[in-house]
C-alpha cells in the first residue's frame, strides 16, 4: 500500500519532550506533518518545569528536514492547553492531529495516597486531556476534519498494585475517548486511543516493585524493558492519526512490536422476571460466559 503520509497536515504531541511523545512527533514529523512538540518538561512525579526536552525535540525534527515548533505550557492549565493549540494555529495555520500523551507517574499503594495525590493525576491525565482537546474541538468543527488518539494505560484493567490513581485516571480517558467518538463522527472527527507498553523515565520508576509483585528475577525484568523502546508504539498512532484510518472509539495495545485491539464485550447473561440475587448465584456461570460474547460498540467502523 502507499506510504500513509501527512504532508499538509498539523499535528500537536504533548508530553513530547521525552519517552513516547518524542517518538510520536518524531515519527508524524518524519511523515510529513508540521508538528507542535508541547512539553512542560515536569519530572516524572509533576513537579518543576523545563523547557529543555520540547526544545530539543524541536532540534532533532528540525536537523533532520522536518518542521516543528515548541510550546512549552501545562495541559492541566485552561490557558496552557489554550495556549498549545493557538501555537499550532499561529505557526502553521491549522490543526488537524491532536494526540494526548501528556502524563505523569506518582505510584503507591491506594491507603497511602492523599487527595491531593489523585487530584494530580487525574488534573494532568484525564483534564489535560480534556483542556487540549477542547481548544482543537472548535477548529475541527469548523474543519470538517479531525484526529485524536489519546493515552491510556492496561492499568485500566488492574492487575498490578499501586496504580489506582493511575489506572482510575486512565479509565477516564478511555470513557472520553468512547463518548467523544460518537459526538464527533457527524463533524469528520474521529477519536481512538492507544495503552503502549514501552520502558521510558516513568515506567522505570516502577519497575523494581513490577518485577517484585509478580515474581520476575532482574535479570528477567532487564530483558523485558530491552525488548519495549518507546520508538515501537509510535507506528499505531500514526495511523489513527491518519486521515485514512476506518477506526472510531478504539483501543490499540502497542508495544515490543506487536498491535492488538482492547475490546469492552457484554456477555448473553441470563434474562429473569423478577430477578433475585439467588437467580444471579445459581446462574453466575452464564452471566460470566464470555464465549458468545459481542464487542459494545461506540459508533460503526466507516467503511
């Protein structure tokens, strides 16, 4: 098939300075796109600022042909968020991408976390979100046109301790990512998402107590983050952010060179008149069956 090119095209990255942000807008840059690198070059936790990595980025994109701008501002600020769309505007007359990869990482386990610790998660993650993705909202209405292609986590899902605040606030951005494909189909908007599985700054941070709760030797765990640069998930948000990308409302877990959909699905259950809790006992079986199972579906696929 022919290359899937953005020529024309303008794409803004958050959390673009560094892991993979960097390699999303390096990725989108070399396919053509004229992209804004935002990056409020916090540590992993949220705390300071740097201008630093989004200038750098910038640099790579630049010396290798590209073109690329920096804006460094906070997603979970109004006037930051308002501030990284009114750059790709200024600098390049449109906005047509938005990926939402902005994040932070503040582990612990769930009697250890303060409010304030989950209010910070969730302000960067899920409102950063939801702040970028309003500014670019109004544009890509007046457009016809739009991509977005969020962040999100397996941590949704649970199994591994110390993310609730992580994983609560990923579970947000996937219930935006389903509701706001099916608003923004009748105005050529198409939002999907990505849980990459990469080995960067914030993922290391966990690493030790990854390994500990399921039992890997180092040694193990070393190989693993090896095989999972954050270069390998950047492929799968190029093509949501494609104009020819058929996706709406999608999850893709990208990562250590392979792709797969995370799917919500409803099970047939059982059907009573009335029904009791000792009917959901003696048939728990069915309820959970998932052999016959249906994917629920936000919008259809365009063909």
């Amino acid at each position: 098939m022919s290359p899937l090119r953005f020529d024309g095209r303008v794409a803004v990255v958050t959390g673009a300075g560094r892991g993979v942000g960097r390699s999303h807008a390096m990725l989108l840059a070399a396919k053509g796109a004229r992209v804004v690198v935002a990056d409020y070059g916090a540590g992993i936790n949220g705390d300071g600022s740097s201008s630093a990595p989004a200038d750098e980025v910038v640099r790579e994109i630049t010396d290798s042909g590209g073109q690329a701008v920096a804006c460094f501002a906070s997603v979970a600020e109004p006037h930051g968020a308002q501030a990284i769309v009114d750059t790709a505007v200024e600098a390049f007359g449109r906005i047509d991408v938005v990926v939402n990869n902005a994040g932070i990482h503040d582990p612990g386990l769930f009697e250890t976390l303060s409010r304030d610790r989950f209010r910070n998660m969730f302000d960067v993650h899920f409102y950063g979100t939801v702040l970028v993705t309003q500014a670019a909202w109004p544009h890509f209405v007046a457009a016809g046109y739009g991509r977005i292609v969020n962040t999100v986590s397996e941590a949704m899902l649970g199994g591994i301790s110390e993310l609730s605040s992580y994983g609560a606030a990923k579970g947000a951005v996937f219930g935006l990512t389903r509701n706001l494909a099916t608003e923004g189909l009748t105005h050529g908007i198409r939002v999907n998402a990505v849980a990459p599985r990469a080995y960067t700054r914030m993922s290391a941070s966990h690493s030790d107590s990854v390994a500990a709760q399921l039992s890997i030797p180092k040694e193990v765990m070393d190989t693993i983050n090896a095989g999972m640069p954050p270069e390998l998930c950047a492929p799968a948000v190029a093509f949501l952010a494609h104009e020819d990308c058929p996706l709406n409302g999608e999850v893709l877990q990208v990562g250590m060179g392979g792709v797969a959909r995370i799917a919500v699905v409803r099970t047939p259950g059982i059907v009573r008149t009335p029904l009791t809790a000792e009917d959901i006992a003696e048939n728990l079986d069915a309820v959970m069956d998932i052999s016959d199972a249906q994917v629920t579906a936000v919008t259809e696929m365009v063909q």
